[in-house]
C-alpha cells in the first residue's frame, strides 16, 4: 500500500484547524448533493434541460444544483427535482458528540401548573 502523499500530509496538518475542519465537511456536504442530483438525473435517463422543463426551473439552476460548489439548496427545490425522478429527500440533523444537552427552542423555564 502506498505511502501518504505530500497533499494527504497537507490536508491532515491543515484538517487540525477546526474552522478549516468546517469549511472542508461543508464542502464535502455539498459536493454529496451535487452528485446525487447528477447520479439521479443521469440514471433517468434526462439531460439537464429536460429535467429543468420537468421540474418547471431553468437548465442554468439545475446545472446550479449539480455544482459541487453551490450552497443555496432550497429543501422546496430539491423536493422538486427530487419527486420528478421518482425520489424523496431526506435531511438529517445530527448533533456531534458529547455537545451539551437536547436542543429547545427556548432557555430552561420553570412552567408552574394551573390550579
């Protein structure tokens, strides 16, 4: 098995910035929708003209969409696109480890019952 290379030392020394660690896992969050849009439509059999039609949008935002560089998702679009393909999305939200408690929406309040 090969070694590391020069770029896989560069991006294990830069991955120990937490910001650029963020930056990179967003990027990589992104380019996964491009792809599955791209792998998607290709399966279908669709250039991404016919799908724009299909979806009622514009080739230049399905091209958009299938830009691993893009970050202006919208969950109405991609239900769009994803329904005239005969698919469904799915968001899932994650918490990292051991980051405090539940998320709610409010602060801790004391409720008191009615009487």
């Amino acid at each position: 098995m090969k070694g590391k290379t020069n770029f896989d030392r560069y991006l294990d020394d830069q991955l120990r910035d937490p910001a650029f660690a963020a930056r990179f896992k967003d990027a990589g969050e992104a380019w996964d929708v491009a792809m599955q849009i791209t792998a998607l439509r290709k399966e279908a059999g669709l250039s991404q003209r016919e799908l724009a039609k299909r979806v009622g949008t514009s080739q230049q935002q399905i091209s958009r969409l299938e830009s691993p560089g893009y970050e202006g998702h919208s969950l109405s679009m991609l239900r769009r696109v994803a329904q005239v393909m005969g698919a469904s999305v799915r968001v899932q939200i994650e918490r990292g480890r051991g980051k405090g408690k539940p998320a709610v929406a409010e602060n801790d309040v004391a409720y008191q019952r009615k009487r």
